[in-house]
C-alpha cells in the first residue's frame, strides 16, 4: 500500500519527504529505509507499541510501516505529457492514496511557478491535469461498454448510463471521489482506476509561525475541500527539517516544547497516510518479538493471520484475543487470563484497531 505526495513545484514536497527520510522526525528508536530514491518506507508513530515493550521486554520490536512515494512536480499540460506529466500520472495510478501538498507560506527566496502564493489555484491546477486524464480514461471505458451493450445487455446499458453521469460530474470540474454511488456503481468506478477516486489528504505547508495554530491560507484550503470529506493537515516543512538536524531526542523535544507543539507535525502526516489508506494495527507481544501488523479495517481473524502467513490463514483454528487497554491495565498476558479478559474468537472475528493476537493454527 503506497502512499503518493504530490503539488506543484516548489510547495515543499522534496523537504517533507526528506524529513520522513530522517527517522529523526518520528522517533527515537526507529529506521527509515529507503527502496529506490524516490520510496522510504516510513515507521508509524504509535505510543501503544513503546508502552507493549516497556511491558514484556522483548528481545526486538517491530513497529508499523507505510511506504510513501515522493513524485515529480507537476507542471499544466500534465495530462497531455508536458514536463514528466506521463510519469508523473504513471506515478499516481500506482499509488493507493495521494498527500497532496500545498504551499500556504510566502518566501521571496523561494520562487512560485505562477509568479504569486495561492494555494486554492495550486489545488485547481492539478485537480484539473487528473480530471483531464480521467476523462481520457473514462470516455474510453464509455465505448467499450457502449459496444458490449448493442445486443440489449441491461447490465452494460447501465454501466453506459453510469459512466455518462460520471462524465458530466468530472466535466463540471468535479473530481471522482465527490461523485454519489451506490455499491454496484462504486465497484465499476473502482475498475476503471480513476486518479481522482483516490482518497487524498491536503497537507498545507505553513512557515513557522504558523506551526501551532495554521493560517488564513490553511483556513481557504479547508473552506475548499468540505465537498470532499478529504482532511487536511498543517506542518511547516522547513521547520520539521531543522528539528530533524539535532542531535538528540531530548533536544528534539525542547525545540518542539519552544514552539508549543506536542510532537512533530510528519508524526501526523505519516498516521493520515496510515488512515488514508484504510489501514489499522494488531499486535502480537511475545519476549522474542513485539510486533505491530499492518491490516486493512474489516478484516477478519483468519485474514489477520494471513498477514503473518499464509498457513496461519489456511489451517486458522482460533484467535485468542486481548484488548490493548487490559493488556496495560493488567501488565501481562498470566495477569489478563487470571482476570478473565482473555477472549476466544472464532473465524468470524472482526479484528479492532489494538487487539493483542495469539492464534492457533493447524495445516
């Protein structure tokens, strides 16, 4: 699961993903690795795994990861292949999320591809290069269903009536993830990988003033996106890469304390990647390994399992399940199954966001 930062030149992409390259940022215990210049994959900041060591002393621990994709700044005319627009756009619709940057600061050093700061223009600019593409792909997907259903298929004509509706939301200069849909409906859409059905999460980069609280700009971009139920989130980069240059993580923390911030602000960026892309945590606590896995939500026990492996999945008997809060409240796992708040569950469990797991297989 990728998740992929995008804007405009000069908005502060290269600086924050340098800054989620530095582990600095995150924590004091944990890598980052990067796989190609261009992908790290990112420690999940997350007190529950530190509070889950402190507890059973492993030998090791094994936070969450999520992989986040910095891609090429997008120019206009993206869509028709200026600058790297294909590889840009080859880039997206690899990605399952989108962290779409945008620059709320001014800076006379730090040139604006449009001569001026405007955040909601920035949004526009690249809203319209994917719905462009999008629309490329969709009328696409129009003939083709619109060939499948001349022999009287109700099923194709209704994919065709679909598809049009959607034509006329993206013509609007809507993007796909505003557009109403029923489940059917949303399954055809998923099919046809639209880059603007893609879940997005705006992070406004604030000079550092404005760190704690945001500004003006911050407030438009919020103003902007309600229609989209997307989130959106502040940091000021530059000041997340000057963190990232002390030494220590005691000096990290005054400088933090300094500005009346509780953590840094790529703490945020990475746990708003994490939930944007459906994803939740179970543990597994033993004194060889404390463990955070990385599932989607709604999965079941059976296919938590299969996240450790695949025979888990297979051969699943039961899950034994403890809640996060009972492990910390009771101290062990002996302390839990004394209390009685160990639970057995079955292959219909619904794993929660937390669930300390033990699970029983046979193959």
């Amino acid at each position: 699961m990728k998740c992929g930062i995008v804007g405009l030149p000069n908005v502060g992409k290269s600086t924050l993903f340098n800054c989620l390259s530095n582990a600095k940022a995150q924590s004091a215990n944990f890598p980052f690795c990067t796989i190609e210049p261009n992908v790290g994959v990112v420690t999940v900041p997350d007190e529950r795994i530190a509070r889950l060591e402190e507890l059973v002393k492993p030998e090791r621990v094994m936070p969450a990861t999520v992989e986040i994709v910095d891609i090429a700044g997008l120019v206009k005319g993206a869509s028709k292949g200026e600058g790297l627009g294909n590889q840009f756009l080859g880039n997206i619709r690899e990605c399952n999320a989108i962290i779409h940057v945008l620059r709320c600061f001014e800076n006379d050093n730090i040139t604006h591809v449009d001569g001026s700061v405007d955040p909601i223009r920035d949004k526009e600019t690249i809203d319209i290069e994917l719905q462009l593409k999008d629309l490329e792909t969709l009328e696409k997907r129009i003939d083709r269903h619109k060939k499948a259903s001349k022999g009287g298929n109700k099923a194709e004509a209704a994919h065709v009536e679909t598809l049009e509706a959607l034509k006329k939301h993206l013509e609007a200069g809507n993007s796909v993830r505003g557009f109403e849909r029923n489940e059917t409906q949303d399954e055809l859409i998923k099919d046809c990988q639209f880059l603007t059905d893609k879940p997005v999460l705006y992070l406004c980069n604030v000079d550092e003033a404005s760190a704690k609280e945001g500004n003006a700009w911050v407030e438009k971009v919020k103003e902007s996106v309600q229609a989209e139920n997307a989130e959106v989130i502040y940091l000021a980069a530059a000041t997340e890469a000057d963190i990232n240059e002390l030494e220590t993580y005691e000096e990290r923390q005054m400088f933090l304390e300094d500005l009346g911030l509780e953590e840094p602000g790529i703490n945020k960026v990475i746990r708003g990647a994490y939930a944007l892309l459906n994803l939740q945590t179970y543990f597994t606590a033993g004194v060889k390994e404390v463990r955070a896995w990385t599932i989607k939500k709604g999965f079941t026990a059976p296919q938590a399992a299969g996240v450790i492996h695949t025979d888990f999945e297979k051969g699943f008997i039961r899950a034994e399940v403890i809640k996060y809060e009972d492990f910390v409240k009771y101290g062990s796992e002996s302390a839990v199954k004394e209390a009685g708040k160990l639970s057995v569950e079955g292959k219909e469990y619904m794993v929660q966001d937390g669930d300390v797991m033990h699970f029983r297989f046979n193959v």
